[in-house]
C-alpha cells in the first residue's frame, strides 16, 4: 500500500511491478466499496500485467481530512480528473479501464476526457443510459437513506455482515467479504458517498453517458451478471449499443456471465479473469477507424 497526493487530498493505491509485453491494467472499484475486491483477481493478473487499483476520493483508506480543498466535485468528470493525475504521477501510460458500477462510468469518463492515456476500457456490472424519473428518484432516495443510517460498530455485528455476503449477489459470498463491505460502508465520506450518488445519476449526467460512449475511438467492453438486480443487463446492453464494437461486431462487446449478480469480481472471479485475458488479446483492441 502506498500514499500520492492527488488535488490536495491524500490517495492510498496499489501498484505491481510492469511486466514485459503485458498490458497496464487500472481497477476502479464502485460506490460505497474500495480496492480491495479487485485483489483476488489481481494476484493472477499481475503475473502477465501491471496492475493499479486505487481507493476513490473519500472511500476506503482515501478518506477526505478536515483541512482537505472544499471546491473539489463529485461528479464523473471530477473522479476522470483525479484518476488522471494519478496516472501523470505514476507516469503510466496506454492503459487499460476496469471499472466497476459506478467505477465503469468513471473509466467511460476518463477515456473521453483523457483518451491519450486510456488504450481501452472494460467495464463490470456497470451500464445505464436511461433515465426514469420515478425509479431513479427512489434509488436516489434509498442511496441518501442508506449513507445517512450508518454506525461504526456496524462492522463488528456478524449479523450486518452476514447481510452483506448476500447483498446484491446470486449467491452468498464469503463472510469475510461481507466484513468488507460492512467497513467500506461506515468509513465512507458522507460528503463523498452523496455527492458521487446525487452528481452522477441527475438525468443529465445520465443522458450523457451514451453521448460519451458513442465517441470513444478506444475499444469498450461490458460484463454483465445475468442475475444482477443493481444494473439489470437490459442496461448494460443499452449503453454497449452506442459504441462502435457493438454495431462492428454485432454486439460481441458485451458478455453475460450466467447466475452472476451485482459482484461478478468476487462471484465469478475465474470465469471473469478468462474474459479480460480474451479481451486484452484480442487483436482489433486498437484506435476505431
């Protein structure tokens, strides 16, 4: 674990050592979560690649302190800001996205904002593109309910965490990462967690995204958990359709993973990695025409 300051505020992120003819791979995890579900895949991976995972602003160990800059945003764009001097600072280059949920609409942005650093992008769970104005009220609703109802010593109550194991997946997960979850859950930023829920689902950042996605000249990949009742695949195939791969390659951009829910890093963590591998060796992975 390693420290970088990023826009006045402090980031904790991981960095495996470069491997010859490998590609650079960056994690970016979702809302309310942090680094740490990316390691399971990560010990394999970085056997062929460099792998970066990294805590959001005001998530995980990159929590926000009382002298922290107040004007800085919460939006899409902001963490594409952030997540770009990063990768200034570490001086990587060429890389690859694999955002989760919300982490997916932040490599989306990061791509369109700074394509001279992103060669591709593959996201998980993560899709969108319409806006319904009674669903997302509600979701917005349970999202502020959610962040405002939080205890410390919620982690430490097996209960909570048993909960956790089966929040959002097909099947339970190991209790130890419902522990996670449980922790990532309190620790978070109450000004962060609201701000990147509230400034990314307004039903203008949600139209923006296909507009987004349609003019990435980088190839963008979707995994999708056939069971997910978070990003349902419905939306995942939506905002896939605006790129060109789904329209050259008759949909072949995007990849349903059977009795996968909401957590398919954790939940499908092998057949996952075998799709990355495909993906990343695929020859057309290059600038669109």
């Amino acid at each position: 674990m390693a420290t970088i300051n990023i826009l006045g505020v402090k980031h904790v992120y991981e960095l495996s050592d470069p491997v010859p003819n490998g590609s650079v791979l960056v994690f970016i995890h979702g809302w309310l979560l942090s680094r740490h579900y990316w390691q399971p895949a990560i010990d394999r991976l970085s056997r062929s690649h460099q792998c970066l995972s990294y805590d959001l602003r005001g998530f995980g160990d990159s929590q926000l302190s009382p002298d922290a800059p107040g004007h800085l945003g919460y939006s899409p764009a902001d963490y594409a800001k952030d997540l770009n001097h990063l990768l200034e600072q570490l001086n990587l280059q060429d890389v690859w996205l694999v955002g989760h949920s919300l982490g997916g609409t932040f490599a989306l942005w990061t791509a369109h904002l700074f394509p001279q650093r992103v060669k591709g992008v593959i996201c998980l769970n993560a899709g969108g593109g319409i806006y319904l104005k009674e669903e997302f009220e509600r979701f917005r609703a349970v999202g502020q309910r959610i962040v405002q109802w939080r205890l410390r010593w919620f982690s430490q109550v097996s209960l909570m965490c048993w909960l956790f194991t089966r929040a959002a997946v097909a099947k339970p997960l190991p209790f130890i990462w419902g522990q996670q979850r449980v922790i990532d859950w309190v620790v978070a930023n109450p000004e962060a967690a609201l701000g990147a829920l509230l400034d990314s689902t307004t039903e203008e950042e949600v139209h923006r995204l296909p507009h987004i996605v349609s003019q990435l000249q980088q190839p963008v990949y979707f995994i999708a958990g056939a069971k997910d009742k978070i990003m349902e695949p419905k939306y995942v195939h939506h905002l896939a359709s605006f790129h060109t791969l789904f329209k050259r390659c008759c949909g072949e951009n995007v990849i349903e993973l059977d009795g996968c829910g909401h957590m398919s890093m954790l939940e499908q963590t092998e057949d996952l990695l075998h799709h990355l591998e495909t993906i990343l060796h695929r020859p057309q992975n290059s600038p669109l025409p």
